[in-house]
C-alpha cells in the first residue's frame, strides 16, 4: 500500500498542534504543511504586546521549536500559497504551479484583518496588525514623543493602545460605537477600561468615524466625518478580522461565517477537516454554532481533527475561553456573555482588581476577571458543569471562590 499524505493548509495554531497530535493518534504517512508566511507557526498574540515592545524576537514568538517538527517527520512547505482544491482528483495546486496529491486534508487557514475602505489608508505609517510583518512595519514609526492614532476600541486595538503608550508615543483610540469593547463585554469593563487607560495618558474617543487619512506620501491625519482630525505619525487599524474560507468555498464545502464542521472537526467532505480561526462548529455550552477566533479554540478543535483524519471519534466540546494584557491587567474571559440579562460585580471596579460576572436567567454564562485567576478558574467550572450560583454569593468577597462551586 503506498504511503498516505494528510496536508495541512495554514501554517497556524491549529496547524502547529495538529500536525504533532496525528503522530499520536498513529498517522504513520506524511504530513505536510503549508503556510504562506516565511515563518514556521508562532504565537499570534504577542504581536500587539511583547514583539511590539521589543521583549521577544521573532524566535520567541515560534509555538514549538523546530526539533519537534523534526522528531514527528513534519515537512513544511513556507512562503506557499495554495491557489486550488481539487476534492475529485485529491489535490491542491499551488501559486507556483505545484500540484501535491493528498489522502486527508486539513484546512488551518485562520483568518486576516478587516480592511477598510477610506482615502489615504494606502499612506506610508498606515498598519494593520495581524502578522509579523504587520508588526515590523509598525515598529520602523514608533518614537518617543511621536503621534499614534488607533482606529478600533478592541482587544487588539487597546492592547496596542498600551505597548505604544508604554513606548513614550502620544496615543489616542477611536472607536465608532458607543464605548470600548462594545461587541463583547458589559459597559462596566468598556467604563473600565475606558479609565485605566485614560489614567495612562491615552486618549479615547467613543462613538466617532474614521472618514479618511491625510498626508503627503507619509499619514499626518486622520479625519472623521464630524469634522474632527487627529494628527497621527503612525495608524494603526483593528476593526476585526475574515476567515479565509475561500479555497472552501471554491471547492464546494458547506460555508456559512467559516467551515462548517461536526464536533469532530469534519467538513462536509469525510477527507477533510478544519480548525481554528476558520471554522464553525456546533458548541453545547450554548446549544448553538461559533466561529471562535481564540488559541485554546484552535488548539483543543485541532486535537479532535487528528484523531478525525486517523479514523477516530474525539468530540471538541470545550469552554470558550479568551485572555487580554494590557498594561499591568491580565484579563482572563469565561465562556460568551452574549444574551446576558445580569451583571454580577465582585471587588471594587475602581481598583485593578475584579470580577464580571454574567448571567442568564440565574445562570452563570460568562464572567470577565481581570487580575483574578481565581474567580476565572472557578468561573469556567460553574459554566461547564452547570452549577447552580447565587448571584449574592458571586458578589461577596467574605466567601472563598472555591465555595461558590457548592450550591
């Protein structure tokens, strides 16, 4: 029997933790991944923290380092892209022209940046922050005393907000909705944060859009449609992202806000599965289909598209779960507060130090802790196993948080 080839297609988390666990689900045929970045896969978060600020270098950012690849037989196929899938015939061509044959496929592709559609964003100083190229860009216009003009009040955009702040740069966010945060989480964290920031010295502005950027081969403003303009040196641009569900598409897999994929990782296609970024999988948390773009997501799916790819059954059934830096805030997510009638606040939101808790009809759904690893680590208990809380009990500090795990 000829030797099998499962390819991977995205040289992402997903593809960093599936391509070891097919080895330990007994894959014994080649596997091969290709990414289109000149990079092996490395850790996305970092991006808008610690590559930006210069604590790690792009060795520092990889998720495993290359012996791992090495010991497990994976072959990587980097600066590729790949242009066609051919289910009929098992193949996918690459822009270079290269046909590979496989036997399995997994698709990795993860997701890119939202782009906008504003004069002048084709500006020299003009970012978007979603690769290691992004952020070697941005680094070549940070200097102390220069101007940073962030257009988005996400977790990407507020992270960011705090590295250029920390790195001496004059800062100011805008967003276009109401508050920061607004799509996931409570006005209590976006007030939150809205201050820690504001206390840092950067300067945000809520509920203003973007009409187009100014300069002359270089940005030195950004203008917004109510006449306002904001000198910037540098802009940076975080108002989401799109899965990569194109080469998908085009080779007729179900799409709908990503792949759509059964608990065990599989397409519409028996030979091909995804995970990550890309894909929309059914979650019984909350009895409905997500398209989640977090590393646990990608990495726990990826597991049980090994096991799917080598003949076995391994549901993905695990908590959502997100984590944010900023400044000296570690900001650790529970589960989704979409649909939440209740918020439940333990500790003192005017310090650096508490708990959001949501609920849903008396049930917990969701809590954001921020500098409480604690208040996380129970929260995500209560969630998956259904416990039944007391919003009183949440709210007070005199009961440990390991009590709050009996009824």
């Amino acid at each position: 029997m000829a030797e099998q080839t499962c390819i991977i297609i995205g040289a992402s988390h997903a593809a960093a933790q599936l391509a070891p666990s097919l080895r330990q689900q007994g894959w014994e045929g080649r596997i091969i991944v290709i990414g289109d970045e000149p990079y092996a896969p490395y850790h996305r978060p970092p991006l808008s923290k610690a590559f930006l600020s210069g604590e790690k270098d792009v060795d520092g950012l990889l998720i495993r380092p290359a012996a791992i690849y090495e010991k497990n037989n994976i072959e990587f196929k980097l600066g590729a892209r790949v242009e066609h899938i051919d289910r009929a015939h098992k193949t996918v061509t690459l822009q270079s022209g290269e046909v590979l044959n496989y036997d399995k496929l997994a698709l990795c592709t993860g997701s890119r940046v939202r782009k906008v559609t504003l004069p002048g964003t084709d500006l020299s100083g003009v970012h978007y922050l979603r690769d290691i190229g992004d952020v070697e860009g941005i680094k070549q216009h940070v200097a102390e005393g220069k101007k940073a003009v962030i257009v988005g009040g996400g977790y990407i955009g507020l992270e960011t907000a705090s590295v250029l702040n920390k790195l001496g740069m004059d800062v100011t966010v805008l967003e276009m909705a109401p508050r920061v945060l607004a799509r996931v989480t409570a006005p209590e964290l976006s007030e939150f944060y809205t201050r820690v920031h504001t206390d840092e010295g950067v300067t945000i502005k809520t509920g203003i859009a973007v009409s187009g950027l100014e300069g002359n081969g270089h940005v030195e403003k950004v203008l917004c449609a109510d006449g306002s303009h904001f000198d910037a040196d540098l802009v940076v641009i975080g108002v989401g992202i799109i899965p990569n569900v194109e080469l998908a598409e085009a080779a007729g897999l179900e799409v709908d806000n990503g792949i759509i994929v059964d608990e065990f990782a599989r397409t519409s296609d028996p030979d091909i599965v995804a995970a990550g970024d890309v894909s929309n999988h059914p979650n019984k948390y909350y009895n409905r289909r997500l398209r989640l773009e977090s590393v646990p997501n990608a990495t726990d799916q990826a597991k049980s598209a090994a096991a799917s790819i080598c003949g076995k059954d391994v549901e993905y059934n695990s908590l959502p779960w997100f984590w944010s830096d900023q400044y000296d805030l570690k900001l650790q997510i529970a589960g989704l507060s979409q649909g939440y009638d209740q918020v439940v606040i333990r500790g003192d939101r005017n310090s650096r130090s508490f708990a959001a808790f949501y609920l849903q009809e008396g049930k917990l759904i969701s809590a954001d802790c921020v500098n409480r690893p604690q208040e996380f680590m129970i929260s995500k208990r209560l969630i998956a196993e259904q416990i039944p809380v007391d919003a009183e009990k949440l709210a007070d500090e005199s009961i440990a948080p390991k009590e709050l795990l009996t009824a």
